[in-house]
C-alpha cells in the first residue's frame, strides 16, 4: 500500500477511535466498564479511542450493542478492514503486519507468504484454486507481493522465520521455481533483511505446534498471535494465550539448525533443483 494510502486509512482509524471516546462519554461509561461489558480491559478500549490498536469484528458488534450505536461500529470496521484481496480471516491480519515491530513466522508446509516469489505463490494459489480465473490469480500474487514489500522499507519489522526442513523440499512450481525460491530466500538472509533458521525433519515431535503461526510485536500495543490452517485463521490476542505461544515458538527456535547452517541448507536445496532444472 503506498504511503499515502497508509496515511488515509490510519486517519480513519483515529476517527474511529475519536467516535467510540464521544459515543462512550455519552453513555457515561468509562474504559474500564466499556470494556468489561465488551469482554476486553479497560487499557484496550484506551488504546482503540488512541487508534493504537484496532478491534477484532466481534469486539466492534458488542460496542455497538452496548452503545447503541445501530452498527456503526461495525460499518466503520468493515470498511478499513475489508480487502478482497484477503480471505476475510486475514484482511486485519495485513493490517497488523504492516505496522510491527517485529514479526516471528513458523512455516511447516510452505514458505511464509512475506517470502514468496511471484511464480511459488502462483503455484501455491492455482494449487488451492484451479478452476479460478487467471485474473483470480493475477489479484491474489499481487497482494502477496505487496505485503512483502515492508521487508524492504527502512523502518521494516524485525522478521524471524522458522522453515521445516519440508519446506525446502517440495517442488513448488516445479524446480525453476523452487530454485527462485529458494535463493530468494538466501539473498534476504545474506542482505540481513531477514532471520531464517531450519527445523531439521529429525527434530519431528517439534512440529507438533500445528500450523502456521505467526507473533506480532508492537511499539505502543501488545503482541498480537495468529494461526492458520489451510482454510481457516485466527488471531490471538489473550495474553495468557500469546504467551503459550511465545513460549511454543521458544521451543522451535531452539531445536532449529543455527542461521549459518540453515543458510546452507537453503543454498544447497536451491543448488539441487537448479541441478534438476539444467538436467531436463
């Protein structure tokens, strides 16, 4: 998203937050006891009036219920979160991405959406959707690429990402793509732009967290996880639920290959396919 779209939507959500602030001074209410009544801490509702941190859909329903404010709320919600682009589980999830601090993935199938070249998430959209429209997949490349461009800005997030072995293996796209893949990845570490470590196949039981997860860092909010399986994501932001998290993915990166041995890996798995792609 260009910075100045950047700019608009952070601006109406400062809006936002200015309307629920009004609407619950209205109701004689204060943080504390908007919160209890819409299942989050009074601090939450503080740092949504502050537009530091921005309401999960449900959170935005009960506000209108309490307030009274005929789905306002929700409305206003819709709008800035919406992105066609984005499975409707993800939409606030790039929101969020965009505005971390640092960013921690563990990816056990496939290569971390932030990571991806354009002809490995073309493999991988066509291979989730093959009877859709090129301009389908088109839409959906183009996003993923957009989000991965905040790797690249000056104020990017610190980014750790945790590969299972499997990941460096199977051909996505074929061997062109993986070994494209792959050095992509490569060229990231070696810029420093990016952490990659590799959880060795051996290390089986450490897999076990499930799928793909992902911990968010802010400057002014507090961290923020999200899990996903193939069809279906949700963000966590209970901080006995995050901390469980957090702790999981201290266990990962502790059993994982060190950044220097894992850099090999990738180059060698990149290295194998180009042999792969020279041989046909």
């Amino acid at each position: 998203m260009a910075k100045g779209a950047h700019g608009s939507r952070q601006a109406a959500w400062e809006f936002f937050g200015a309307e629920l602030k009004r609407r619950r001074e209205e109701a004689t209410l204060t943080q504390v006891e908007l919160g209890a009544r819409v299942f989050v801490s009074g601090g939450y509702i503080g740092q949504f009036e502050q537009a530091i941190r921005k309401p999960q859909l449900d959170v935005a329903q009960r506000i209108d219920a309490v307030l009274q404010t005929a789905g306002f709320f929700e409305r206003m919600w819709r709008k800035l979160i919406d992105d066609k682009r984005y499975a409707d589980y993800f939409a606030e999830v790039v929101e969020l991405e965009r505005m971390a601090t640092k960013i921690c993935e563990f990816a056990p199938t496939v290569v971390p959406g932030l990571l991806q070249t354009a002809p490995y998430a073309r493999a991988v959209t066509i291979a989730a959707n093959p009877f859709v429209t090129d301009e389908y997949v088109d839409e959906k490349v183009t996003a993923r690429l957009e989000r991965a461009r905040i790797l690249k800005d000056v104020t990017r997030p610190e980014f750790w990402a945790i590969l299972h072995e499997n990941v460096l293996r199977v051909p996505v796209g074929g061997p062109a793509a993986m070994a494209e893949q792959l050095e992509h990845i490569a060229a990231l570490a070696h810029e420093r732009k990016v952490l990659v470590l590799v959880l060795p196949r051996a290390e089986g039981a450490c897999a076990a967290m499930g799928g793909m997860v992902s911990l968010m860092e802010f400057d002014d909010a507090p961290p923020t996880a999200y899990t996903e399986t193939s069809f279906s994501g949700e963000l966590l932001d209970s901080p006995a639920v995050v901390k469980r998290v957090q702790r999981a993915y201290d266990l990962l990166r502790g059993a994982a290959m060190s950044p220097e041995a894992s850099l090999a890996l990738i180059s060698s798995a990149a290295e194998d396919f180009r042999r792969c792609t020279s041989s046909t």
